[in-house]
C-alpha cells in the first residue's frame, strides 16, 4: 500500500520504508543485550512503516511514557521486592504509543 501514492497512514513511501528500518534498528540493541522480545522489535518495524519515519518518533517517546507509568504502577502496587521480578510487556506500551499518535493525527485534521 505505501508504494501507490500517499503511502499508509499518509506517510510517503520514502518515510515509510525508513520508518520501518529505524524502529525494527532503534529496538534491536534492546533484543540482543537487554531481554527485549523479539516481537516488539518487529512490532516497532511495523508501526515506523505505518506512521513513517517523523510518526515513529512520537510512538517511540509515548511508549517510553506508557512504559514509565506501568512500571511506577508495578513498583506501587507490588513493592520493590516483588516488582523487580516482573516482566513488563512492550508491545502494550508500543500499542499505546501508537494509538495515541493515531489519536492526536485525526485530532490535528478536524
């Protein structure tokens, strides 16, 4: 779909290809060196090619939000003992992210 025109999500095909290489490559140190999934890697690549590559940025900075605030939710409601061994899911903060974005991009058209 991005390569006849507009491109998805109105990103052109140029930022949507680069978009998906920067977010599968921002993502990856954290798969190879920190116990992130290999899903969220992937997940990354797909959202930078749906909302190209200025889109992408704003994904990235709102999942790290989101991610901020289940952590401190985690750390509350479980304490500091039980909450360092907790896994938190990124595709959800990522989801998040990009929901938001998706939000705020139909927002900004009205």
């Amino acid at each position: 779909m991005a390569w006849f025109g507009a491109g998805i999500l109105g990103a052109s095909p140029g930022s949507s290809f680069s978009g998906a290489l920067a977010g599968g490559l921002i993502l990856l140190p954290g798969y190879l060196w920190f116990g992130l999934g290999a899903g969220d890697v992937k997940l990354a690549a797909i959202l930078g090619f749906l909302v190209g590559w200025s889109g992408l940025w704003w994904v990235l900075l709102l999942a790290a939000l989101i991610l901020g605030l289940m952590s401190m939710l985690t750390l509350v409601c479980l304490g500091s003992s039980r909450a360092s061994l907790v896994r938190l899911p990124a595709a959800v903060a990522l989801g998040g992210g990009f929901l938001l974005v998706l939000l705020l991009m139909s927002w900004g058209n009205r």
